[in-house]
C-alpha cells in the first residue's frame, strides 16, 4: 500500500511539474502577440528593495519565447557588477518549443568577463551573461538573478517594452523603499499602453502590463525610449562610490558630485605639469592654451569604451591615465581637465546621453542620469566643447553625437542645465562642384569636390580612415546610381580648424548613357541623387522626426560629344513646403556644355503620424527629378 501510494504520489507530481514547463509551450502564446514579434516577454517580474541609503536587492525573474535569430537580445540573459555590486545568485533554463525543458545552466556555466576586455584600469567593472547558441527557433530562457549593491544613485528604471518587434504577455515591477529617503518617480508615455498602475505610497510602488502587442518600426520613428511607456526613479538621498549624497536640486547635485566625487582626481606628475607648460609656452590666450592641451591628449591618449553608469561615476586618477595612456570617457575628460588646470584654463566635467539619437538629461527629474561625460570650458557666455575620447575630432566639434541637447555642468559651485552646440539646417552643408563628360559611346568620365561642414563633416570625416577597398565600396554605395563605376584618384582635404572636409574625386562608367538607333539617353544628376527611400507605410502610428536638416548646393559642368543635339532637357523645377526647399536649373552653354544646378534643404522638425504622407509626396517629387534623363540625337 505504502508503495502504491508512493508511487501514485510520484506520478501525479511529474505530470502537474510537466503541465507547469508546458505553460511555456509556443501554443500557448496568443496569436496577437506573436504577430509583428521576434520575441514574446512571457514573464518580467523585478523586485526592488531598497533597504537603506547603502542597500539596494534587485531580484529578476524574465522568461522570453524567443522566435527567430532577431529575437535573442531580448532574453537580457546578464548582469554587471563592480567593487559595489555583486551577483548573488544567477541561472537559466532553456525550454524547446513544446515548453520541454532542455539545457539548465548555473552560474559557473555563464560567461564572466571584463567589460573592457585586457584593461587594468577597468578590471573591477566586469559581467556575466549567457553564452547560448540555440539548435531550434523557437525556444524559450528563463532567467533569474539577485543583484545586491551599495549604490543607491542608479535605481534602474522600469521599462516593460524594450524594443520594436517584442510583445508582453506579463511584466511587473515592484518597489519597496524606506519613507526617509525622498523616493521620487517620472512617468512617460503610459497612454495606448496596458500598464496599470497597482501601488503608490509612501514606501511602496508597483505597475502591471499585460498583453502589449509587438510594435513595428516605422521609418523615421523617435526613438523606442520616447515612443514606449517608462518610468525614472529616484532617490533624493542615496550612496554612490563609498559617498553618501544628496540631489534635490541640481546645484546642491552637482556642488555634492564635485566636492565628493571629483575631488583629488586631478592630480599630475610634476614632469607632466612641466610638459604641458612647455607646450603652452607664453601663450595667454585660454582657448588658445585650450587647443595645444586638447592636441597633446589627442596624440597621447586613446579611448577605451565603458559607459558611465557601468563603470561607475568616480574618473580613474588622473595620474594613472597620463601613465597608461588610455582611459574611457570619465577618464580622459578629468585627465583633460587637469592638464588644463595646469595652465591655468577653468574647465568642466560635463554629463550627457551621447548618442546619435538626441537625449536630454530630463532638467525637471534630479537624479543620476547620463552614459557619457565630455568637458565644458567657460567662453564668455557660451561654452567650447570637447570630445576627449576622439583622437580625430577638430578642437571644438561635438558632430552628431552630443550636439543639440541638454546636458549637466558640474561646476564646484553647482551643477548647471545647459544646452549643447545647435548646428542649424543651413550650416549643415554639402557643396559639390564638378564635372563630367559624356563620350560618343555613352561612356563616362568626371570629377568632383565635395566640400562638406557642420555636422555633415562627421559622416564624411571619417572616409579618410578608412581602408582602400572600405573607400571603393562606400563610394559605389554612395554613387549606386552610376553602373560600371570605376574610381580614379581620390584625395582628402580634412581642414580642421574651419571643420570642412573636401573629397576630390576622379570616375568613369561605360555605358552611363543609353545608345538607340540615333539616340543617347542618360541622366542629368550623375553625383548628388536623393538617397531617401521614403516607404509607402499604410496606418502609420508613430509620429515622425528629422533629427537634423541640411542644405546641399550642387553646381556640375556637363559635356556631350559633338555630333549631337538637344531633343529633350527636363525644365527647371522648384518645389517648396515646411519640410524644406528643392530647387534644380539647366543652364545651356557654348559647344554641347550645359551647367546644371540644384540646391536641397531640409527642415529638422517632429510631425505627426498624419503628415507623413505629406512628406513622403514630397521627396518623391525630388527623386523623380534628380533621376529626369536629357535626350540627344546624332546629327
């Protein structure tokens, strides 16, 4: 009896444990959610005890079906941790598509690495993540951590949708904190979203969302993190790098990280001092003395990656960066800062999202916010800025990847919401002037200057560096509209006090032109064709958004070969409207010459999802005439 029991007991518990692992079975996912989906969120719960101002436990539990090979990130199957935060416990099992499980990994079989790989200065700051390569799609991880840590500045913010094309069966966050620490929170974008918020007092807060639908990308959409709802969190009293702080206002902030954080970061060597002395020489001008500092970090230093928030807020010495020669962006910019300070130039140390995508520091949120950190020298009412992890980068020049966004100054006396440099849409130029011939066989042969400045310098800058066989394939991507390119000659002009960049090109294609019995038909607009494909997108939910306008001027010399005449020039065309100006000329000239110019300008700006269309009719007008065809024939 005792054995029928125990037996029956044994078969009912095997049976109820495989219906649990049978709840991850892709069946049993909603059509709706697997719809547009690379990935499906089955379960995200975080919880979050905050138990002190030097105590936080973040306790993960995420199982995502993954789909297809584009749906593997969003298992986030890792954690970080430093000197401050540790791994308490971490595992994973993979399940097959029949919610089967088939692989149980511990925490030894995890990858555990550097965050910069062969770096002593950063060799605190390390991760652990799940190194798997999956047999069959789909399956389905499920990830569980516990992450204690002393510093209470980064209290992660909770973001259930994460990426385009992953939907949400369940995700969940719940805080607890104690009353005494000033929790604060900011909520974006809830709305079109099943979120729900469940708890808020004064020491408990939670949210749900259940069954949110996959979202698609849309072209020129915002980015996810301003189109998905999130929520920011904070403390008004919190610990960070052994320090206690306090950030109720930005200046009490920024007075706090500079005198508890920065402090004693900027001391140099003697001889270094003396170098950079030296190097200044007489000079009184500061932002003068700023350049010849900037120029020796440029050619003494190298960069090495670590976001700000991973490795900490405290800069590495600024000694040991002058004696290992690299350092990442918290590094280079304090070791900057002390060089400067050596000769007497005030200098900041600045905190920022870098990114191509414009992010600003939420001004109205005092919190820890930011991924990267560039320096600020004070130039009557404005500022100069400067990239200190660029070895390239002209004195002075942000590009694309900190302009036009608000940024926090730490100042001793302060800290400071200030915006970066604004590089407006007619400084954002590109001018090609050339020259091309069309022979009697419809072969071509030319060339071209292309002089580019504000923040188009930065995508053409760094042509310069690359590889010979890396410069032929971008230049037959960038003409892909001339079959048979061939490049001749190519040479660069970087001039990096007026930050202009020239390319002067030599090309040739045969057959550009088409040949028909007495005929010869080719292209006016060989070298600047708009490269927008600007998709048909039927619905469309998101709004819309030029992050930077610009204005290209063309003017082009053309020669077709004696014995032909004009049948067809396209007319002169104009087009204007609020998202820019477009306008092209064809001029005749003496001896089968033409001059042919166009001038492009395009309003930066954020539209409504209704006006897309609209904008989509207009760049197709501009496509269709960059590609208008003049037609010859032979005499």
């Amino acid at each position: 009896m005792k054995f029928t029991f125990f037996g029956l007991f044994f078969f009912l518990f095997i049976n109820i444990s495989s219906a649990q692992k049978n709840e991850y079975a892709v069946t049993a996912i909603a059509d709706s959610l697997k719809e547009n989906a690379n990935a499906v969120v089955r379960l995200d719960e975080i919880d979050i005890t905050i138990q002190s101002q030097r105590n936080m436990n973040t306790k993960t539990h995420r199982v995502v079906t993954v789909l297809n090979e584009k749906g593997f990130d969003a298992t986030r199957a890792y954690e970080f941790y430093d000197k401050s935060t540790s791994v308490k416990s971490i595992e994973a099992i993979v399940y097959d598509a029949f919610g089967k499980e088939i692989k149980r990994i511990k925490r030894k079989d995890f990858k555990d690495q550097s965050i910069v790989g062969g770096s002593t200065l950063f060799s605190d700051s390390r991760y652990v993540y799940l190194d798997y390569t999956p047999i069959l799609y789909p399956f389905t991880i499920e990830f569980s951590s516990e992450v204690q840590t002393s510093s209470t500045a980064f209290i992660p913010g909770w973001m259930p949708l994460r990426d385009f094309y992953t939907s949400i069966e369940k995700a969940s966050l719940n805080m607890i904190y104690p009353v005494d620490l000033g929790f604060k929170k900011k909520e974006f974008q809830f709305s079109g979203f099943n979120v729900k918020k469940i708890t808020d007092t004064n020491t408990q807060l939670s949210y749900v969302a259940t069954n949110v639908l996959a979202q698609k990308k849309e072209d020129y959409s915002p980015s996810y993190k301003d189109l998905f709802p999130k929520v920011m969190m904070g403390l008004e009293r919190f610990h960070l790098e052994g320090v206690d702080g306090t950030a109720t206002n930005w200046t009490d902030f920024g007075k706090w990280y500079s005198e508890k954080i920065l402090a004693g970061t900027t001391d140099l060597p003697e001889e270094t001092k003396t170098k950079i002395k030296a190097i200044v020489g007489d000079e009184k001008d500061p932002v003068k003395k700023a350049k010849l500092v900037y120029d020796f970090v440029q050619k003494k230093s190298r960069y090495v990656s670590i976001q700000v928030g991973i490795g900490g807020w405290k800069p590495m010495l600024a000694t040991d960066v002058d004696r290992l020669g690299y350092g990442d962006c918290k590094a280079l910019t304090n070791y900057t800062k002390a060089l400067l300070k050596a000769v007497d130039v005030p200098s900041y140390n600045t905190v920022l999202y870098g990114d191509s995508y414009k992010t600003n520091i939420e001004s109205d949120f005092v919190s820890m916010q930011g991924n990267h950190m560039i320096l600020s020298i004070p130039n009557g009412n404005d500022y100069i800025w400067l990239e200190c992890t660029s070895q390239d980068d002209p004195f002075g020049y942000q590009g694309t990847f900190t302009d036009d966004r608000d940024v926090l100054i730490i100042k001793p006396e302060g800290g400071e919401i200030v915006r970066t440099k604004v590089y407006e849409d007619f400084g954002n130029t590109q001018t090609d002037k050339g020259t091309y011939t069309i022979d009697e066989n419809g072969n071509f042969s030319g060339s071209i200057a292309i002089t580019s400045e504000g923040s188009q310098y930065s995508s053409k800058a760094r042509i310069e560096t690359l590889q010979p066989t890396e410069k032929e394939s971008h230049y037959k991507e960038y003409w892909d509209n001339i079959n048979n390119l061939k490049l001749g000659k190519i040479t660069f002009s970087n001039n990096k006090e007026n930050v202009r960049f020239i390319e002067d090109i030599q090309l040739s294609a045969i057959n550009y032109a088409t040949i028909s019995a007495n005929k010869m038909i080719f292209t006016v607009d060989a070298f600047n064709q708009s490269a927008a494909n600007i998709k048909r997108i039927r619905n469309r939910k998101n709004p819309f958004q030029i992050q930077r306008g610009y204005l290209d001027t063309d003017e082009i010399e053309i020669n077709f070969p004696a014995g032909f005449t004009i049948e067809f020039l396209p007319s002169n065309f104009e087009l204007k409207g609020k998202y820019g100006e477009y306008k092209t000329e064809i001029i005749k000239k003496e001896n089968n010459k033409l001059t042919y110019k166009r001038s492009m300008f395009l309003n930066k700006g954020k539209y409504s999802s209704k006006e897309y269309d609209e904008y989509r009719l207009f760049m197709e007008q501009i496509s269709r005439n960059d590609n208008a065809k003049i037609i010859l024939t032979k005499n």
